[in-house]
C-alpha cells in the first residue's frame, strides 16, 4: 500500500491510498466511501481485492479522516467540494491504468455522488453496495423512528453550537463538515434526493451517466432499504442498471447490515462475489 498525496481541481490536497495489483491486472477500483467513515474502515477490503488482480485508490473526503483539518469548527466543505475529491481520485487512478476498465466501488454516500461527477467518461461501471437515496420516508424502519429529530433537531442545534456536526461525540455518523451535513440534510428531506433538492443541473449529471450500474441492496442494513437503493438507481436514468438482493442467510451468515460487507468476516463468501460483479460490469450487458 502506498499513500498519496492528491491535488484536486479547486485547489486543495486530499489523502488517499493505492493498493497495487498482485498478478494479471484486471483494471482499477476506486472505492468511494459512505458519510462519515474513513478509508482505513475499507483497508482489509482492499488489500484482498488488490490480491485479485485490481489496482485500488481509497480516500478521504476533505475534512475528515487523514484529510481532515486541525480543527473542523468553520472548515468550508460541502457535497460537491466532495464530488471534486472523488472526481480527484478518478482522473489519478484513470491516470495509472489509462487503458484498463475503473470501476467505482460506492458505499452509501459513495454510490450517491458519481452521478455529479464531471468525469464520468473515464469510468466504466458503479457497483453500489448498501446505498439508497437517504429520502426519509423510505429509510429503514429502525432509523425513521428518530430521524426527523435528528433532521430537525440534533443536526441544526448540534451544527450551530459547534461549527461542524460533533457526530464523533454524539456517536452519530461521525464529525462533518458543517456545510456537509447541512447539504445532506436538504438532500434527505426531499423525496427525490439529490436531484430534487438540487434541481435542473444535478438531473441532467445522473442523466449523462452511462456506465453499467449494479447494486448490492442488503437485506438486513439497518439504514437503507430495497426502496430506497431502487430510488437511487432510478437517479442514473440512462445508464444499465440492476439492483441485487443479498440476503445474509443465503451466505450462510448471521449479520451483514450497512456496514458489515466490508468486514474481514465476509472474506469467503460475499467478497468473492462482489468482486465477480466488478468484473462483470466490464461487460455492459451484464448490468
């Protein structure tokens, strides 16, 4: 594993690593992770699957893990900011392996926001795992007994006494960017997520996607729920697109939930099979 430094098209460096490919290449990942988890949470992940012949590139949104600041009271971030730095760890993987299919690997919030890249003619498939749209009626039962307070309440007071979201302390989410958080409320409270709360030019940036697109929709993720990843795949209007259910017991494993998939547990069922799909979305007609 080697960490990099990446520049990114505002101006800004952001942190991110590169797993090298052991074997024959088979093309590159890029692995976009959800709201608030850094990208050691994705290390085991992605040395096992540099291990399968994939070159590899995690990263950290600015103002959080190795990209964060000092302090993040203040610190100017929001979603598209973040966009930038997924659009930053595109044109630097494309640019090892300019040749070679790159695939998105996006979690929760890393498969929202491909839609809003500018340089979607340099990937050639998104395999979504445990992603929806965030719209609040169609979160999972268990979180939409309290998000309304979090939206309403938690987010607001927390966000304005604080400068940034402490999510750390409240064991919420994890700390964000005030400016992040902000825009990802207005995003959840919509019913058409992203592209009906930013309107005309987000639609239009789904719209222009045409990569293959599959998504792993997880029986038992206590956030985000068959609906939901349906809603979300149905942003990406133009492009392939299939959703696939992974029920734990068909895998003969007790939890996977939202955050499971990535976890060394699931080394020798469900990493075997996420891997397959990536390989299959370098064949359009396989999405």
């Amino acid at each position: 594993m080697e960490r990099v430094t990446l520049a990114v098209a505002d101006g800004v460096t952001i942190a991110a690593r590169v797993y090298e490919p052991q074997g024959l290449v088979q093309g590159s990942v890029v692995i976009g992770g959800a709201m608030g988890v850094r990208q050691d949470f994705y290390a085991p992940f992605a040395e096992w699957l540099a291990g399968q012949g994939w070159r590899v590139t995690t990263f950290d949104y600015r103002g959080s893990g190795d990209s964060a600041p000092r302090k993040l009271r203040g610190f100017q971030a929001d979603l598209f900011d973040w966009t930038l730095d997924y659009e930053a760890a595109v044109d630097h993987a494309h640019a090892a392996l300019p040749d070679a299919p790159l695939h998105l690997l996006g979690h929760s919030l890393g498969a929202q926001l491909p839609g809003l890249l500018s340089n979607q003619d340099k990937v050639s498939g998104l395999l979504s795992v445990a992603a929806g749209s965030g719209y609040w009626r169609e979160n999972a039962p268990q979180l939409k007994r309290y998000v309304l307070s979090f939206w309403f309440l938690v987010v607001p007071l927390a966000t304005r006494l604080c400068g940034y979201f402490p999510g750390r302390k409240l064991r919420m989410v994890g700390n964000l960017p005030a400016g992040v958080v902000l825009q990802w409320r207005k995003w959840c409270l919509h019913p058409r997520y992203s592209v009906g709360a930013e309107g005309e030019l987000a639609r239009r940036a789904y719209a222009n996607a045409r990569f293959p697109v599959v998504a792993l929709s997880i029986a038992d993720d206590e956030l985000m729920t068959l609906q939901g990843t349906h809603s979300l795949v149905s942003l990406y209007e133009n492009a392939p697109r299939h959703v696939e259910r992974i029920v734990p017991e068909e895998l003969a494993v007790r939890r996977i939930g939202h955050f499971g998939s990535f976890r060394s547990e699931h080394e020798g069922k469900l990493w075997p099979r996420m891997a397959q799909r990536l390989r299959e979305l370098s064949t359009p007609a396989a999405a």
